[in-house]
C-alpha cells in the first residue's frame, strides 16, 4: 500500500505525462490552425518531455494494480523515461537554432544529433549503470526513485546537452531578448525564461529525493511552466 510519499510521487508524475500529452496536442491543434511550423516542433518537444516522467507513472500503475513495484531488474524505470531525452534536446535545439540561426543551424545540429545517438547507445547498454536506483525499503509503499549517475560517459552527455540547450536557448534568446524591442522584446524574454525553467527543473528532477515531497510538487510544476512561456514567446 502507497504511503504519501508514493501517492505524491506518483500523482505528479501522472500529471507530467498527463499534461504533457494534452499540451503538447494542444500546440500541434494550434500549430495547423495558425500555419506556425515551429509551434509543431513545441508540441512535440511537450509529448517528448512528458514522457520523460513515464518510467515513474508505470511504476505508479503497477503499484495500483498489484501492490508492488515494476520489476526493474533490467532498470526499466529509467529505460521508460530516459528513451526520450535525446529526441527532446534535438527538437528543442532545432527549435533555438531556426529562431537564432537559421542559416547555419546544421553546423550546430551535427554535433547534437551525433552526441544524442551517442547517448542513447551508452544508456540502452548498461542503463543499471547509467542511473543510480533506490528501491523501496517495502515493496509496493514507495515508488523506485532514480537519477543518472552524471560520471557515467551517458551522464556527461546528457550534462552537455543540456547546458547546450541553456546556453543556445536561455542565454541566447535573453540576448536577442535585449537587443529587441517592442513584441519581438517580449517573445524572446518568454522563449529565454521558458528554456532557463526547462534546464533548471529538468536538472533538479535528477537531484532531488521524492521524500522531499513540496519540492517534488514545485518542480514537476515548474517542469509544465516551463513549455508555456514557450508556447507564449512562439505565439507572441
């Protein structure tokens, strides 16, 4: 039986995911409506980043359907969440280096797509190696908590990709952001700040303990936050 840490856990989680998908079908509708392409790489992106909490929210279901955890034995917790980091830092990339610069994007894109199939070669490997595991004391109270051990080959990639995506997406919209004015001001502000709480909760996702239950909540929070400044700063 769940105890409240669990049921937090695992409600949150479920939201991510939940959420997640309907954003993310939300900005695909909106994307085909406006004629906004880029507004379709930002759904996609939500879908991706959702689904990035999906290791967790089958855990949750299987803990609700027969009282104990998913076997992860093979560490398919982080398989089932992890599968989708490489697809989420090569769209949200994309995404920075169309709006940045489209000229020569593919000279940044190369190296991101190389380092992403990289990664997911060396986590799919030895994904027991890759993430750091703590399984419940009792079976079925608490769900399998995880983050990826950042020494790992898999884990300084991964440390990369995302400071990549914070300093081409959060830095570098806050500087157009400053050098704009007027909506074109606005719409890199709400890109850089959405990029900034992506990286920043995304990294606290790996870092923090699920005992530590209202910072659990703030970050899967700030987690979805983040995709709607987005939303807002591409629509602006």
């Amino acid at each position: 039986m769940l105890i409240l840490e669990g049921w937090i856990d695992g409600i949150t989680a479920s939201g991510v995911v939940i959420f997640g998908i309907i954003f993310g079908l939300f900005f695909l509708y909106k994307s085909r409506k406006s004629g906004a392409r880029i507004l379709t790489y930002l759904g996609l992106v939500n879908i991706l980043a959702g689904l990035m909490y999906l290791g967790v929210f089958t855990d949750f279901l299987v803990v609700l359907a027969t009282e104990n955890n998913l076997d992860n034995t093979t560490g398919l917790v982080g398989i089932l969440s992890y599968i989708w980091f490489a697809p989420v830092m090569i769209i949200a990339l994309y995404i920075g280096a169309e709006l940045l610069v489209p000229e020569k994007k593919w000279y940044l894109m190369i190296p991101i797509i190389i380092l992403s199939v990289i990664f997911e070669i060396l986590f799919l490997r030895d994904p027991m190696g890759t993430f750091n595991f703590v399984e419940p004391v009792v079976l079925g109270e608490t769900l399998i908590d995880y983050n990826v051990n950042m020494l790992t080959p898999a884990g300084i990639i991964m440390a990369v990709l995302l400071l990549t995506v914070l300093i081409v997406l959060g830095f570098g919209f806050l500087i157009k952001s400053l050098k704009s004015s007027g909506d074109l001001k606005k719409s890199f502000f709400l890109l850089s700040m959405g990029s900034i709480c992506f990286c920043i909760f995304g990294l606290l996702e790996g870092l923090i303990a699920p005992e530590l239950i209202l910072i659990v909540i703030i970050v899967r929070i700030g987690f979805l936050i983040s995709f709607w400044l987005m939303y807002y700063g591409l629509k602006t």
